[in-house]
C-alpha cells in the first residue's frame, strides 16, 4: 500500500459578500462540515451604506483542495466574489499585533530598544509594562513575539492577516 503525500500550499483568499446576518457562519460552516482548517480570519466592511463586506481567509492544502473551497465559497449565495491572492500574483499582505510586555530596568531599555527595530509604537505603558502596537508581515510580527519572550512578554493580541492586489487591479 503506497502512502501518497500530497503538497500543502498556503493560500490567502479574498471574499465578497453582502453584509448580512449568518454569512460568516455559512462560511465557516462550509470550511468544518468539510474539514479545512482556517488559520486567519479577518472581516470588514467595506462599502459606504453598509452593504459588502470584505473578509480574507488564510488556509491551507494541496492546489485540488483550494481549488474546491474557491467554488464552494462561489456557490455560496450571498458572495459576488472570491479571488485567490495568492494565485493571482502580487500581492501585499498586513497584520497588527498588540503586544504586552513586563519589564524594570535594563530589560525594560532593551524592550524599548528592540521595539524600535521593529518600528512598533508604544500605546500604553505603566511604570512595570508596555503595550506596543507593531503592523507587519506575520514573518516580522512572530519574530518581535520571539525577543519579546525573552524580554518579558505578558500577553499578545493579533488581528490576522488582511491583503490586497499590487497595482490598479480590484481584489
């Protein structure tokens, strides 16, 4: 018996819907009942009376995998359109962290120091904490949570990946 191994790509997608109760749990529910894994998820609106939203899915699979859940969102009613970023060239890709980090003294001038290497802004601070807010590829934001460990790393929030078309295109 021969075990195949099938490639797992990663894909960014790019959904949009009419903005409506339910949506967002047909989608997700469209991803369980068939057992894809979801590892960002961010919505928003994106239309001025409230109408569409945007929402962009990060996932994961062989090419015939992301090729079934392209279609299957497609199928889906409420969605004018899917595009796969990822497969149509260029792109650009974002996330914002919060990040809490404990620290006195020297620990404390090394999180500043290295905060601002990675251009991430102070938004909170106490005289034992501080709050940095960093936007980034999620390559950079996971190597600021590395050193920040070390430093004294209390907690992190992430909003998960939103992406964008290079150029004139619409995505």
């Amino acid at each position: 018996m021969k075990i195949q191994h099938r490639q797992s790509e990663r894909h960014v997608l790019t959904v949009i819907v009419d903005n409506e109760p339910g949506i967002l749990a047909k989608i997700t529910g469209l991803f369980t009942a068939r057992g894809y894994n979801i590892d960002s998820l961010t919505v928003a609106d994106i239309s001025e009376d409230h109408a569409i939203s945007r929402i962009t899915i990060v996932t994961g699979g062989p090419p015939q995998v992301i090729d079934q859940i392209q279609a299957q969102l497609e199928r889906l009613v409420p969605v004018h359109r899917v595009v796969d970023l990822t497969e149509e060239g260029p792109h650009v890709e974002r996330e914002l962290a919060l990040v809490k980090v404990r620290g006195t003294g020297e620990t404390r001038v090394e999180a500043l120091r290295t905060a601002e290497v990675f251009r991430a802004s102070v938004v909170d601070t106490t005289p034992q904490s501080f709050i940095f807010e960093l936007t980034g590829s999620s390559a950079k934001i996971d190597s600021f949570i590395a050193l920040m460990r070390e430093l004294g790393l209390v907690e992190v929030g992430r909003s998960g990946i939103t992406g964008m078309m290079r150029g004139h295109e619409e995505s």
